[in-house]
C-alpha cells in the first residue's frame, strides 16, 4: 500500500465531510505519493520530538490527530514559521504526513469512542451540538453511581494522568466524553440528562457555570485527554493493512510540573 492508497483509505472511513467547519487535515506532507508504506509513527501532534522520531526509525509516515498548516502559509523558508520548518524537515527526509482530527474525533473507532470504552460506559451514543455535520462527542453510563471525587479518580487512574474536578455535587452515573477543548460542548451538556462531562480543558467561568448548573466537570488535560489517538489510530490502520509496523510517538511534548 503506497501514501496515496493509504491516504484514500483513511479518508473512506473518516470521511471528510465530518469534520468541523474550521477544520482543514489530511495528506499534508507528500514527498511521494507512490511511495510504499511499512513503517508509521503515530503522535497526538507534529513537533520537533515526533518528527525526529519518524525520521530516527525509518518511518515512511508520520501519522497525527493535530494538523500543521492550519492558517495560509506564503513560503516553505524554514526559518519563518514553526509549521515551515516542520514540513520541510519531513519533506527533505522523505516522511509523508497524514493528520486526522474532527473527523477522527467523530468518526466510529475514533478519540472519543475510544475514551468511552476505557471507562467501560454502557449504552454509548453520538452527542453534539447543534452545529455540527456530526456529533464529536458521546454519552453513556456508568456501571454504577459514583460521587465526583470517585469518578474522577477513576477517569485519572484509566487515562494515567493529573484531572481537574469540578464537582457537581450529586453522584454521576450518566457521563458525555469529548477529548480535547469542549467549551462548545458545555451547553449542550447543561441541557442533556447528564450528570458530568469528561474533557480536556474548559475556561474558568464555564467551569463555575457547571457548578452553578450542578454539573461535574472532570478535566484530563488536552494531551492527556487525546493521546489515546496513537492506541485508536493503531488499531485502525492494522485493520486497514495487517502488515504495517506501527510505533506510537506518546511523549509530552513539553515538561508539566505541579506543585505544591
């Protein structure tokens, strides 16, 4: 299987028409679409660090939920963006890039599908908002009622990271899970029958605004709550070519400290 074909596979299962609005992924770095793929590192982002592990490991493809390349770049002159020097780092050791993200969020097999099933919810649906070409998010149950401070140490053990509890102040049995930045997703969790939502960050007033509504808020961090992507992304391209060597990239891209 060569970048294009494996491009075009990707994007039959995540169509493109489901991600965001604002949202632009894809085949972004294409030395040679020809080229055959063996090896992949999967990464939650395109950094200094993954990029050199692609190239370290021989990967033919750098493979990643946040996209670069996001606003108009006018030159490929390393020295004038971060994106400039990343893509032409990847462009001058042959590596392809592949970003998958809102798509990947909503997509069946994806971010927040896997979030759902690593804290074991029952009866898991798509939830959204209003605005959406389709829902991001999902919501379900718990196996059985758990007070805020329960839950949230059971979404931190199951992740392996720090969490953030607001708490709503009644057990939580009913849960909506959306990796990453959820501040469009709060209303509609406000208006829901849920009793809590799972993300990775949201502002300080929309935090006091859960309270106020008697909603939990649990927040894993964006990183801690999307580096899942490299376990679901994993999963789907063996589906898609049992032969692939496939490494994950799970490092933190820059030193978190929390004291005292």
């Amino acid at each position: 299987m060569n970048i294009r074909s494996l491009s075009d596979a990707l994007s039959a299962r995540f169509p493109e028409k489901d991600r965001a609005s604002f949202d632009f992924d894809g085949l972004q770095v294409c030395p040679d679409e020809g080229r055959e793929v063996r090896r992949i590192v999967t990464a939650l982002d395109v950094t200094r660090e993954s990029v050199a592990a692609a190239i370290d490991s021989g990967a033919d493809l750098l493979l990643t939920h946040h996209p670069i390349l996001f606003s108009p770049v006018r030159t490929l002159d390393p020295a004038s963006s971060m994106d400039a020097d990343l893509a032409t780092t990847l462009l001058k050791n042959s590596v392809a890039l592949i970003t998958l993200h809102t798509r990947f969020d909503a997509g069946l097999g994806g971010i927040n599908d896997t979030l759902a099933e690593k804290l074991s919810l029952t009866c898991v649906t798509p939830f959204g908002t209003a605005d959406e070409p389709t829902p991001l998010g999902r919501i379900g149950n718990l196996k059985m009622p758990l007070s805020p401070e329960e839950f949230a140490q059971e979404v931190g053990r199951v992740l392996g990271t720090h969490v953030l509890l607001t708490s709503g102040g009644s057990p939580v049995l009913r849960t909506v899970v959306v990796g990453g930045a959820a501040g469009d997703y709060l209303e509609a969790t406000l208006e829901s029958d849920a009793d809590a939502i799972v993300t990775g960050e949201l502002s300080h007033h929309r935090r006091l605004l859960a309270a106020y509504r008697k909603k939990t808020v649990i927040e894993a961090g964006h990183f801690g709550s999307e580096i899942v992507f490299c376990e679901a992304a994993e999963r789907v391209l063996l589906e898609i070519d049992p032969t692939l060597d496939v490494c994950a990239f799970s490092k933190t891209p820059h030193e978190v400290a929390i004291l005292p």
